[in-house]
C-alpha cells in the first residue's frame, strides 16, 4: 500500500471523527440547555408580563391576599374590564378582598381551568364563581404560552388536530421548541427595556391600561372591522371548510372548565357569562358573519342544557339584562370603561343575590328586574 493512500485514509477517519465529535458537541449544548434552561420554571416565571409569568403572579400572591374570597370571576380582559372588586364588594357589603377578578389577557378556558385548579386549593371558599366565555371560545384556536407549558399528553393530543397537535407533542418532548417564541420576547424585553414591574392594581386585578388611559367614558364611534374578522373570521374558515363554525375540540376545554368548578366539594353557584359588546359591533356581528353569532348562541342554549345547575347569561340575546351599555361604555369593540364597568357590576349584583338567596348579603335591599333568568335549583 503506497503511502498517499495510507494518507488519505488517516485523513477521512480524521474528519469523520472531528465530525462526530461535532455532533455529539452540538447534542450537549443543545441537551444542558432544555434541561438547564427550557425545562428550569424560572424561565417561564421570569417576566410578570408574559402569560406564564402572569399566572405565576396570580397564583402565589394574588390569590393568597384573597384567601376569603367569597365571589371569583374568571375570563379574559374583557371580564377583568367589566367588574370592579371594589364596587361588587361594597354594593354586597363584604369585606376587602372578597371578590377576586382573575381576568387576563387573552384568558381562554383552557387557561381559566387550570386556574382555578391551582387557585381553589388556596381559597376558604367562594360561593359563587363567574365565568367569561368569548364568541371566539367555540372555534378554532391556537395554543398559547400556557396550554404549550402546562398541557397534558391526553389534552395535546383531544384539543387539538393537525400540525398544531403535532407542535404540541414535540415540545411536550422537547421544551425548548415551545419556549422559542418566549425567548424570543425575553431577549426582546431585554434589549427595548420594556417595564418588567408586577402588573397588579389595589384592587387585585390585572393593569392592562396606564393609570393616565383609564377613562370613565370611550369614543362615540369605532371601527369594528378588525377585530370582527380577527374574531369570527377563522370560524367563517372552519364552516366553510367543514360546515360548521364551532370547533368539537375547542368544547373540551369548555367542558373541563365548568365540570370542575362544579365538582367542588361547595354547593357553589356558577355563573357563566358572555359579555355584551358595544352595540354598533354586536349589529355589525349579526350583519357580516350570522351563522357564526348565530351558531355560538345555540351552544351557549346547549351549555345551559347540559349543566341546569349553572347560570347561562348570553349578553348578545339579553343585553338588558347586563344594563343596557351604550356606545361610550366601552373603549373599544369590548372592553368596559368606568360608567360600563359600573353598570355591570350592578347588574352581576342582582344576579348573585338571587342565586344565593340564604346568604348574609340578602340584607340589603334588592331591587331586582323579575325579566332576569331564573336558574335551576342545585341538584
């Protein structure tokens, strides 16, 4: 054998092996980091402001401040918007810290669910409990931060289909890739110096608005448009694609929701509430996406059917029963300001009276709308 070949052979097993060791070097990195870093909760926990961080929040310090809380609403922004702790608890003559609004961003049931889950354990034991569903609830969804950190396998794989099922059961197995999005926003925050202090009010509730951007009455006029078809536009998709705007999948969470709080050990009440919107929006969602509205109000009749012992409240069908907002109630499509959030409070008021008739908070007078829904007794 020459010794050019002998050559060449020694140098293919060298770069074979520095190849090799490539990998495996790339692999280790790539390991310490899901487990020293994707896989470490302080990640997750870091930013008070991302979703992850906020239910951290929620969980160990805002509800145990409330650890008598005797009414909970959950939802997204629009119920944290809608009642104001202070109000409900003075207008029921309870204490401070007695009602707690859980209201987040973007809360989904999913998100609501786990929630309470962690959140109820804390709790001495509230009597009623309220709950805020969305028109966009019923349809196709993607997974936020939370459902990516905290799904289970068997919630993975039944609320989701597809390529987002898929997504969901790699980064069940490799967390890095479901914490690319949030490292990706924690490098940001970083670099802009976006605020990072705890967003919680007095009040207990999530600060959305700088306290200079509240108002007691919004603008006369607002495009619905955007978020019309920010909303209602992927069910329109679904329908057209399947023939139906309400998504099977997005039911589960739904479901879970309501059957746990159910199940407390507490003759508990619940409540569950869908918003009124502005007027000129809700005109404008019966207008340009019916079947969509129209289909999201028959599942609200069958969630009444399926739990008698809840209270179903369709804001959309009797928005008089939730006071009679009017344009400048809201700053937006949705979100109440002060003379909206007032209205509402006084309004959810009347309806925990009724529902818990033997409770010490009867001794004020009521002064109640007899065109209010009556719900059924507790099995």
């Amino acid at each position: 054998m020459d010794r050019s070949s002998c050559t060449s052979s020694s140098d293919r097993l060298t770069a074979r092996r520095e190849q090799l060791l490539g990998i495996a070097g790339a692999l280790a990195i790539l390991l310490s980091f899901e487990l020293l870093i994707s896989r470490a909760e302080g990640l997750w926990t870091r930013d008070p402001r991302s979703k992850t961080g906020l239910h951290d929040v929620l969980v160990h310090e805002v509800v145990p401040d409330h650890r008598d809380a005797r009414i909970v609403f959950l939802g997204d922004s629009c119920m944290r918007d809608a009642f104001d702790p202070i109000q409900v608890e003075n207008e029921l003559g309870l204490e401070r810290g007695q009602v707690l609004n859980l209201g987040v961003t973007g809360g989904t049931p999913f998100d609501c669910e786990l929630l309470w889950r962690e959140a109820r354990p804390q709790l001495e034991g509230p009597d009623v409990v309220v709950v805020g569903l969305e028109d966009h609830h019923f349809g196709p969804r993607t997974p936020t931060d939370i459902e990516q950190h905290h799904a289970s396998l068997a919630e993975r794989l039944h609320d989701f289909g597809g390529e987002t099922r898929m997504q969901l059961l790699a980064a069940s197995a490799w967390e890095t890739f479901a914490a690319r999005d949030l490292l990706e926003k924690q490098v940001q925050t970083a670099v802009r110096g976006t605020d990072r202090s705890l967003p919680i009010g007095t009040d207990g509730r999530v600060e959305w608005r700088k306290p200079e951007e509240v108002r007691e009455s919004g603008p006369a006029d607002h495009d619905p448009e955007p978020r019309l078809t920010e909303l209602f536009g992927p069910m329109r998709e679904l329908r057209e694609s399947e023939g139906s705007p309400l998504s099977d999948r997005a039911l589960q969470p739904i479901d879970r929701l309501i059957e746990s709080i159910l199940r407390d050990e507490r003759p508990l009440r619940l409540v569950v509430l869908r918003l009124p919107r502005r007027p000129s929006f809700e005109t404008a969602s019966r207008e340009n996406f019916y079947q969509e509205f129209a289909a999201v109000r028959h599942a609200l009749d069958q969630l009444q059917g399926a739990y008698p012992r809840a209270l179903v409240i369709d804001g959309a069908r009797h928005p008089d029963a939730l006071g009679s907002l009017d344009e400048t109630d809201f700053y937006d499509w949705g979100h109440a300001t002060g003379s909206g959030s007032r209205k509402l409070g006084a309004q959810i008021v009347k309806f925990v009276r009724r529902l818990t008739p033997s409770l010490p908070w009867m001794r004020i007078p009521l002064h109640g709308d007899p065109s209010i829904p009556q719900p059924s007794p507790p099995k």
